[in-house]
C-alpha cells in the first residue's frame, strides 16, 4: 500500500517526537542534578530570574511566528521540571 503524504508527514512528526523524548529525558536528568546541587546547598527549587532570562532568549530563538508557543511549551517545561526537581528535595 503506497503511503500518501499524511503519512509520511506522521512519521516524520513521530521521528521529532522520539527526538523530544531523548532530549527531554536528558532535561530531567540534568534538574535532577541540579535539585541534589540545590539540596546540598540550602538553595530553593524555583528560580524565577533565571526561567525569566530563559524565556526571552526562547523567544528570540523561536522568532516572531513561533515566540508565544515555544515560550508556553517552555513554561510547562520548567513546571514539570520543578515537580520533578521537588520530588527529589
């Protein structure tokens, strides 16, 4: 059976997506570390200056057409990143 375009445009978004995936289990390995930096250091979780500086430079990244988006996905990233971080304190 001959893949039509919708199909191949859908194994290429699950490609991406198995790319995410790698990238943001590294992420979440990453804030475990920090979290165990911030515990050993009586720092607290959440760093709002920093999620600050981050979020503009996403947004630059990203560009106008993209800014809102990547900075929303950015924000339940950090979220997440949190809870998780939390969980190991």
């Amino acid at each position: 059976m001959e893949k039509n375009n919708l199909d191949l445009l859908r194994e290429e978004i699950d490609a991406i997506d198995t790319e995410l995936i790698e990238l943001f289990k590294r992420r979440l390995g990453t804030a475990g570390r920090i979290a165990e930096y911030k515990k050993a250091n009586g720092l607290p979780v959440a760093d709002e200056k920093r999620e600050m500086k981050v979020l503009e430079k996403i947004a630059e990244k990203a560009g106008a057409e993209y800014a809102e988006y990547a900075q929303e996905l950015y924000r339940t990233m950090f979220r997440v990143c949190r809870e998780y971080e939390s969980r190991g304190m």
